[in-house]
C-alpha cells in the first residue's frame, strides 16, 4: 500500500459547494474527488508547460509518473506536436520502449528524421 500524507486544504464556500455537486453527480467520496481533479490538473499543467516548452517530454514525463511513450500518448490525444530530434529520444528510452517506439514511429511517420509534427 502507498504511503500517503494529510493535507488540509482551505476552500471557500462557493469552491466546496461547486465540489459537492460534482461529487454527488460522480458519486464519489470527497477524498477520492479531490485526487481526481488534482491529477487531472498535473496532467493538464505539464501538458501546457510542455507546450510552453518549459518542460522537456523526459521531464514530464518524470513529473506525472508515467513512462515516455505514455507521455507522448497523451500529447498525441490532446492533439501536442511533439518536437523532438530522433537522438534524443533514442537518449531517453530504454530498450524495451525504444523498440515499441519505433514501431510506432514507423506507422506515423516513416522515417528516421527529425520529429516535428503534430498528431491529428
């Protein structure tokens, strides 16, 4: 089992209410709807920092908890161009992945070159 901390967190009334209502249509416990739109929200905010290019896709990767080709999955569904040279992609990826993405690869693009499109 994982670990986990208490955090006490402060909203104000308008915020709670919006919550419970939430809540109440997911039918969720309030704990568990919280960790949601939290998650939810990292992964919303790395992707935009990504985009920002605040964020490298190994970083973001690191900071949503997920592997590289799982990261690059999510950026293809919100629809990210991914902007990556083919070494370094080929730094970052262990065996195991390099070979799935290059398969992947293969299928979206074709070619050894540069990375730089964007997913439709």
């Amino acid at each position: 089992m994982k670990k986990t901390s208490v955090v006490t967190l402060r909203l104000s009334r308008r915020d709670l209410r919006r919550l419970e209502e939430l809540r109440r249509v997911e039918d969720f416990d309030r704990s568990t709807m919280i960790k949601m739109l939290i998650e939810e929200g990292m992964r919303r905010r790395v992707v935009e920092l990504y985009r920002r290019e605040k964020l490298t896709s190994g970083r973001a990767a690191e900071i949503l908890g997920v592997s590289l080709r799982e990261f690059l999955e999510i950026l293809e569904r919100e629809g990210v161009p991914i902007n990556w040279d083919i070494e370094g992609i080929r730094a970052y990826l262990t065996e195991k992945d390099l070979k799935r993405f290059e398969k992947w690869w293969t299928n979206h693009a074709g070619d050894d070159a540069e990375i730089k499109y964007k997913v439709e």
